[in-house]
C-alpha cells in the first residue's frame, strides 16, 4: 500500500463576518488563534481598531466541532501542526491560498490590507501577506514567524506583539526569528509586553492601538 496526497482544484466554502463601512478606503483582514473562530478575535479586539475601515473575520477551513450538553460547539483552525515531530499534516500553504483567493473574490485585492493575526493566525498572516500584492502592513500576535518558510521578498511591514510571559509560543524564540528577518532588511519592530501571557490582555491590545494608529 503507498499512501499519497496531491493538489487538486476545488472549492472551499468560507464562513466569515465583516464590518465597517463599505466605501471603506483600507482593509483589515482578522485571523484568529487555534481552536477559535471569526467573532472570538473580533469581539476582543473591537475596542482598539479602526472604525473606517472594512474589518473581515473569517473562520479557518477546518471545522473542530466539540460536543456539548447543548449541542455542538464549533472551532476552527487553519493548518494542523505536530509540535513533537515537528511535522505539518495541513501546512500554511492551503489556508493561505484560500484567503488569497476568498479576498479576490470579495474585490478586496486592490485595497491596502493590514493583516492581524492571533496565535495560530500569526504564524499564516506573514504567508497570506506574501499572496496579496495588496498587503501593506502584517501584525502578528503571540506567534513566531516562520522565516525558513517564507519567499525571499517581503513588501510590507511587519510587527509582532508578543507577551514575555507567553507559556505556548517561547518569545525568546520569537524574537530570534523576528531579528533573523530584521537582518534581511523587513520594516517592523518586535514589542515585548512584560508581564503579560498568551492571551489578547489590555496591554497587548493596547500596543496595538498605538502599532495601527487607532
């Protein structure tokens, strides 16, 4: 028996939420952690973003349904990771072709776009990033980014947010691999937010008020 996977063309249903208004002039494109979904990340970070703006949350294309005493309780995620073997199942690549594409289709693509993510999300938003042409600006959340993965060229700015409390995401790691990109010449800073864990805290929010101008 040879176990196999190849690509094929399809299609991906995508469950998302917007808001703002729309002759908004910019775009916020909201991803958020593992095990979460579209309005979690929202409702957290509502309060520091931008009114004028077209703020898109979509879910993550896979399901993660738990079951409850009253019903199904749905999560989702976007790629899936082994931390032990250090081995991807799903990598970045297919959810973030799909946001390329699911942001085509909404005539998204010739607005500049700010992507945020959390967690999970963080460590796609730079790969999504590099799809968009339209992309100006990429913050990322208590995550750490993959440069041994990335394309070469990155053509917009690059923050990262991280708590130096983070008990999931080691931020010394993250900070290594943030300054590793700094020294192949991307535009960003890395803010340290003392005290503070792996979470979407008044603090970490507030840095990101004052990163997006809000």
């Amino acid at each position: 028996m040879k176990e196999k996977r190849t690509k094929i063309d399809s299609y991906h249903l995508v469950d998302f939420t917007e808001y703002g208004p729309d002759d908004a002039k910019e775009t916020i494109l909201l991803l958020h952690g593992y095990g979460e979904k579209a309005e979690t990340i929202f409702r957290k970070l509502s309060s520091v973003l931008p009114s004028d703006v077209k703020i898109i949350c979509p879910n993550g294309p896979f399901p993660m349904p738990k079951k409850t005493d009253e019903g199904f309780k749905m999560s989702y995620a976007w790629y899936f990771f082994d931390p032990i073997r250090e081995q991807f199942f799903i990598d970045y690549d297919l959810p973030a072709t799909l946001l390329q594409k699911f942001i085509k289709t909404q005539d998204l693509d010739q607005l500049p776009l700010t992507i945020i993510g959390y967690s999970q999300g963080g460590y796609l938003a730079p790969f999504v990033g590099q799809k968009l042409s339209n992309t100006t600006h990429v913050i990322g959340i208590n995550c750490r980014f993959r440069y041994d993965m990335m394309n070469s060229e990155i053509n917009f700015r690059l923050d990262a947010i991280h708590g130096a409390a983070d008990n999931l995401v080691d931020p010394v790691k993250a900070h290594k691999s943030f300054n590793i990109l700094r020294n192949k010449g991307i535009k960003g800073e890395f803010h340290i937010i003392e005290g503070e864990g792996h979470t979407l805290s008044n603090p970490i929010k507030k840095c990101l008020a004052k990163i997006i101008g809000s």
